[in-house]
C-alpha cells in the first residue's frame, strides 16, 4: 500500500484535532464521515514495472507515482522562504518525500542547468526561535531558543531524512538582496515554496517567479486570515493577480491600466465589455437616434411639400439637443464612423467635423476602416477582420513602437515589469481558435445589428470557431485543431485582407503611467474648453453656436443612408 506524507499530515492533523476535542470537552468533535479526495495529485497511472517496490524509504510513493517520479522530485531544487509553523511542515514533508534528497540539479542535467553548486533544498529565514514558537512550530526543542529557525529546522529535517541535502540562511527575501540572490540563483531552482506570513515579501517571491517562469506553491498566514495556491507559469493567475483593495470595482481600474497595461483576468474583461459597448451599443444608437431625429423631420416636410430644406433643419435640431458643441462633434464623428458612403460624402464630413479642411480626416476614419453599412455576411467578415488588426497588432505594435523592451524610466529602472508586461503581437490566422472566433463572432453580431442574413454553414462556421476557443482555453494554450472552413467563408476571409490596412505608427502619444493618462486628459479638457468659453468668443466677434451648428449639418450624410433597402433601421 502505498503511503503519501501529505496525505498523512493532513490526517494525522484532523486525528490530533480531534483528540485535543476530547480531552479539552471545549468543542463539538466530528460526527460523520471525512473524506480526502487527492485524485488529481495522479493525472495518469505510472507505467507497468514502474511501480516496483524497491527497498528504499521511499517504496510507499513509488507504489503510486512510480519509480520516473520519484528521481524526478529527489532531483529537484527547492527554495524554501520562511521556517515557521508552515516551514516546519514543509520541511518535515519534503524530508519524508525525499524532494531534493538527490542533492538538486547540477550543470548539464536534462531539468534545469546551472553553473551553480547547491543543495536539494535551500530554506531562508531572519527570525529566531523564542518559547512560544515551541507550541506550534514542531520542529523546534527546548535547547534551539534563540538559534535561528532556518538552521535549526535544517538539522531537525536531516533528522528525519540523513539524505536531504538542506543548506539554511538568514537572508531577507527582498529587493535591496539582490545581490546576494541573483537571477542566476532564480534560474537555478525547479521549485518555490512560500511560508511566509508578509505580503509584500510574499509578492516579491512571485514576481521573481514569474520574471524565471518558475512554479511556486505560496501560503502563508495574516491574523486569522491564511490562503494557498498552486502558481504555474503561464497556466494559472498568480499570487500578485489577487485583487488589491477597491479593484475589485470596474469602474475603479485605471483606463492606462485597461488600454495598454492590463495584468488581471478582469481587466481583459472590462476591457472587452467597453470595446463592446463602444461597437454595438454606442456608435448605433448614435446612427438610429440621428436617422429617427432627421427622417421624422423630412417625412413631415415632404407631406407639406417643403422639400430638402426640412432634412437640414432636422440635422440642426439633432445637433442643438447635443450638451454642448464638442459633444455634438463627437456625436456627428459617431455617426459618420458607422455611415461611411461609397461616393466619399462622410470622408469630407468627418474632415469637416474633425478639423474642417480635411486634414484630420484619416484618423476619424480609421477608427472604424470599413465603416458603410454592410449588404453582407462577406461585408462583415471584412469589417471585423480589419478590426482585429487594429486591435491585436497596430495597437501592440504602437505601443513597442513608444516603449520598447528594454526602455528604462528616469531613474534607471526597467520600464516593464512583473505587472506591467510587454505584449506579443498576435498575427492573425484562420488556423488559430482565438482568432477565427473573434472575426466570426464580431462578424455575426454585426450582421444581427445591421438585418444582414447569415447562412446555416455561416453560423456553423461561427459557433466551431468558438467551440475551439473554448477548448484551447481549458487546454492551457495547446494546439487544437479546427475543421477546414467552407469555400464561401474561405473565399470571403480572402477578400477581407485586401482591406487589411498596413501598420504605420500613429503618431498618438500613449500614457505609460497614470499620473501621466491624468495630465493628457487634464490637457485635451483645457484645448476642448467649454461652452461659456464659446459663447464668449462668439461676443468678441468669433465663430457662433449657430454658425457651427450649420456647418456641421452641412457636413452629416442624409439620414435615408442609414437605413437599408427597405428602409428598415436598426
């Protein structure tokens, strides 16, 4: 049979507790039964023969892991921060497993290479041992008060398992000890273990681990609070990602952090949600509201036989119900965005609603490239392809563009970070799960917006593509593969990348902190200025409301090109 030291720790806990139940009569003992499911500790059964039993200490493990996983964990390198009450047990554990017992890795081993020469299992802590830690740190003994825990645990582990190779410091785990552990002791190690009862220290444990792509089991106790988590590189959130105070509110995450820093899982979420809000929701309403507002006018005129003249009057009333006069341009560059016409009216308009000769009007546009409403499902695969490259690869591209990897600040210090990540391009192709089912996905929901009619092999297409995504993310990032698209959508995703603009940098300064994003907003508010400013300049003799008002009237599509063939909104 075999015998795991977890398991049994976790046992031999629950027994201990329920004996001092007993004896104390204090608290209600366990009345039923407990169950200790460690299943997923065996993803797949060890191969025949690998189970033999072999004479040594460690036969019980064998039996369950086999022979391969043994060596394997004898050959590792644990680094091993704090030796209070969680140390101990660690460290009890580790000698009962024999986890470094093989003296670690040395230079040329197939796990990890280093140049470095050191034990199985390096443990470091500041804190010496006083009476009260006796009741709850095991490891420690009367004659060890005032000795420093790290090295009486060491001795204490050797006495259970004479072949753990256990070297003990007293070294802080902190930025100023760089020097005393550098990157080429972090790349060193197989494995980290945190004990530690501080959370900055806790932190710093895990940028290291993420910066040397190390896996690390941290837990550690505060007060009355504690917590564990298994942290695998690249697989799963780490132990930095739990949110901080207040972030766990949407509205209070930084918009630097949400535009080009994002480090949580929920920040890709918000980020998502407003790219959403700004697509589907916003820049619609802002083209039904203006079709409604003007066509009602028109209609009306039209019966009383008053001809064009009342479209233009219904444009200035939908442009007066605007706040304000910088309102009424972002609402008009809302509308032209979605309403981009073949014949290039919309092109002048934006130019005179951005700037008024033109000048602006590329950027205007290329907020939404392909912005004319879509008489197709090829017409949305179009639209939405070309928004994946605006999104996934010119942003990204902009953004290195401005800070490259190896940018420093002003002190000196690195400008990436643990949180603050460089970003990969992600090249689009129609191979890659994620990337078929962003376009298929954006390419339907702007299809249902806008009445245009999707195929049955259409939204098959749409719902694999999402499928493969689903299960690439449950796979952790390996490969899965797609069924072949059919000729149509193939032929269709062929004609969007003629629309595929090619990357030339924007040229738009982007806000590397937020004390910076606040001065850039506080600096586009003073340029925009306000309404009452405009009234006063109207006084001293310059443009007027009214004036604006006309010309950007002048500069809307007609409302008829909002709605389709049978005159249909959205």
């Amino acid at each position: 049979m075999g015998r795991i030291a977890p398991q049994c720790t976790a046992a031999g806990a629950v027994a201990g507790q329920e004996v001092i139940k007993l004896i104390t009569c204090r608290f209600t003992p366990l009345s039923q039964w407990w169950l200790r499911d460690g299943a997923s500790a065996l993803p797949q059964l060890p191969a025949a023969g690998d189970s033999a039993f072999t004479g040594s200490r460690y036969d019980g493990q064998i039996a369950v892991f086999g022979r391969g996983f043994q060596t394997h964990i004898e050959a590792a390198r644990v680094f091993l921060v704090g030796s209070g009450a969680l140390g101990c047990e660690f460290l009890k554990a580790f000698a009962l497993m024999g986890l470094g017992a093989g003296g670690g890795l040395r230079a040329g081993d197939s796990l990890r290479s280093t140049q470095l020469d050191m034990p199985g299992v390096l443990v470091t802590d500041m804190d010496r041992i006083e009476r009260s830690n006796l009741s709850r740190q095991f490891l420690f003994r009367d004659r060890h008060i005032g000795q420093p825990k790290s090295t009486a645990a060491a001795q204490a582990a050797n006495e259970i398992n004479p072949a753990l190779t256990v070297e003990a410091l007293e070294t802080m785990v902190a930025p100023h000890t760089e020097t005393l552990l550098p990157h080429a002791f972090w790349r060193s190690l197989t494995v980290v273990v945190n004990a530690l009862d501080n959370i900055k220290a806790r932190q710093y444990v895990d940028d290291q681990c993420v910066e040397h792509a190390l896996p690390l089991l941290d837990s550690g106790t505060l007060g009355l609070k504690c917590s564990t988590m298994t942290v695998l590189p690249g697989l799963t959130e780490t132990y930095s990602m739990g949110p901080s105070e207040g972030e766990d509110d949407a509205s209070s995450i930084p918009v630097c952090t949400l535009k080009s820093f994002p480090h949580l899982p929920e920040h890709t979420l918000q980020w998502a949600r407003d790219l959403w809000e700004d697509v589907f929701v916003n820049q619609l309403e802002a083209a039904r509201d203006y079709a409604e507002a003007v066509g009602a006018v028109g209609e009306a005129g039209a019966g009383a036989g008053a001809g064009g003249g009342d479209e233009m009057e219904g444009r200035r009333r939908w442009l007066r119900g605007c706040k304000s006069q910088q309102g009424a341009v972002l609402r008009v560059q809302a509308v032209l965005r979605e309403t981009r016409t073949r014949t290039g009216e919309a092109s002048d308009a934006s130019g005179a609603a951005a700037g008024g000769d033109g000048s602006n009007s590329r950027r205007a546009d290329d907020s939404l490239p392909v912005g004319e409403r879509p008489e197709s499902f090829s017409d949305c695969i179009r639209w939405a392809r070309v928004q994946y490259e605006r999104k996934f690869t010119h942003a990204i591209q902009d953004l290195l563009h401005q800070y490259p990897a190896d940018k420093v600040t002003a002190d000196g210090s690195p400008f990436w970070t643990a949180k603050k990540k460089p970003p990969s391009v992600a090249r689009f192709s129609t191979e890659d799960p994620l990337s078929r089912a962003f376009v298929l996905s954006g390419a339907l929901v702007r299809a249902r917006a806008h009445g245009v009619p999707v195929s049955e092999e259409e939204h098959t297409a749409a719902r694999e593509a999402c499928e493969g995504a689903a299960v690439l993310d449950q796979r952790g990032g390996s490969i899965v593969s797609l069924p072949p698209l059919s000729p149509s959508v193939m032929e269709s995703f062929e004609a969007a990348e003629a629309s595929v603009p090619a990357w030339v940098p924007s040229g738009e300064k982007i806000a590397g902190s937020e004390e910076e994003a606040a001065a850039m907003a506080k600096a586009a508010a003073g340029e925009g200025g306000d309404e009452d400013e405009s009234e006063d300049e109207a006084d001293r003799g310059g443009t007027s409301m009214d004036d604006e008002v006309d010309t950007l009237a002048k500069a809307l599509p007609m409302a008829g090109l909002l709605r389709g063939p049978a005159g249909e909104g959205f």
